[in-house]
C-alpha cells in the first residue's frame, strides 16, 4: 500500500506519526459515542479507526526497524489522545444537567433562564450557611458557556455543578441553528 516508503524511508515516521493521530483522535471519538449511546455512529468511526490502525502496524512490521520510527508511533498516540480531545470539546456533543446553589432569589434566574428558552426547576433548601434556592436546568452541552454567563451574571458569588446525562426526554429546550439550514434557499 505504501510502495513509495520503500523510495523514501525517511518518511516512515511522518506516515506513522499522522496516522497515529487519526487513528487515536477516532478512539477518542468513538468512546465518547459508545458512552452516550449513540449506537450507530460508533461503529461507523470504528470501522475507520480499526482499518487506520491495521495499515500502520502492518507498515511498522512490514519495515520499522528504528527507533525513530517506534517514537513516531508513540508520539502519534499522545498527540492523537490530545487532538482527540480538542475536536470532542469543539463539537460538543451531549446534554449537561446544571444544579445551581444560590443565596439570591431563585425565581428570578429561573425567570432568566426561561427569558433564554432554557427550563428550569428551582428548589428550596437549608445548607450550611442557611437557606438556598437550588435552581436544576438541562442544557446541550454546546449551551454551555451562555448559560454560565446567565449563572454567574446573576449571582457573581454562584455555585454549582454540571453532571453528563445520557438522555433527555421532553422539557424546554432553546431551538437550535441545523447544520444544512445554512444551505436553504429563501429562509
């Protein structure tokens, strides 16, 4: 498959290397996939990642016999778990669940957190430093930085914490943008 490396051997380790990354940052995405369930995307990327994988270990069998070229492999894998990382974060695939503590009035975040489409449920309860108002919002993960701002513009001294969930069903949800209405004509 890649006759030219036995022309240039010199670029064995670049071939290792990038294919090494590729095949990691699939890794990556695909345990993410697995994770949330979405069982026909993950197989998908994996098919892909397998076959990347067996060309590059037959290429390092079949001709690497340096160390150079074991490195490339290792570096490959390292910078391929942190690439695949970067790309996970920018597609920001799943749904949050926010619990949000707060000494301030909760009905008015809830009231802001509506204005913003997202729904929300507010609680009452005793904490250590007396009465709260625990604020529960589910939101896609791609919502993220806005409602945090929604929180910590609310209440500077806000705190909460976020959980992953697999699934959400019905609720209030902000309609999202489709990738392909960018495309439609007249909208």
């Amino acid at each position: 498959m890649f006759d030219f490396l036995d022309q240039y051997p010199y670029l064995l380790p670049i071939v290792i290397f990038f294919g090494r990354i590729v095949d990691v940052s699939l890794g990556t995405l695909r345990i993410i996939f697995v994770s949330k369930g979405e069982k026909y995307i993950a197989p998908f990327i994996g098919f892909f990642e397998v076959l990347i994988w067996i060309v590059i270990i037959s290429e390092i069998f079949s001709r690497a016999n340096d160390t150079v070229a074991y490195l490339s492999y290792a570096g490959g894998y390292a910078t391929g778990n942190f690439v695949g990382i970067l790309i996970e974060q920018r597609i920001a695939f799943g749904v949050l669940l926010f619990r949000i503590y707060t000494k301030e009035n909760g009905k008015e975040l809830v009231a802001l957190l509506n204005k913003s489409n997202f729904g929300a449920t507010l609680i009452h309860g005793t904490g250590s430093q007396g009465e709260i108002d625990i604020i529960e919002t589910v939101v896609d993960r791609k919502m993220l930085r806005r409602v945090e701002k929604i929180f910590t513009d609310f209440d500077p001294g806000v705190f909460y914490v976020s959980e992953d969930i697999r699934t959400k069903q019905r609720g209030i949800f902000p309609k999202t943008k489709s990738l392909l209405s960018r495309w439609r004509l007249g909208k």
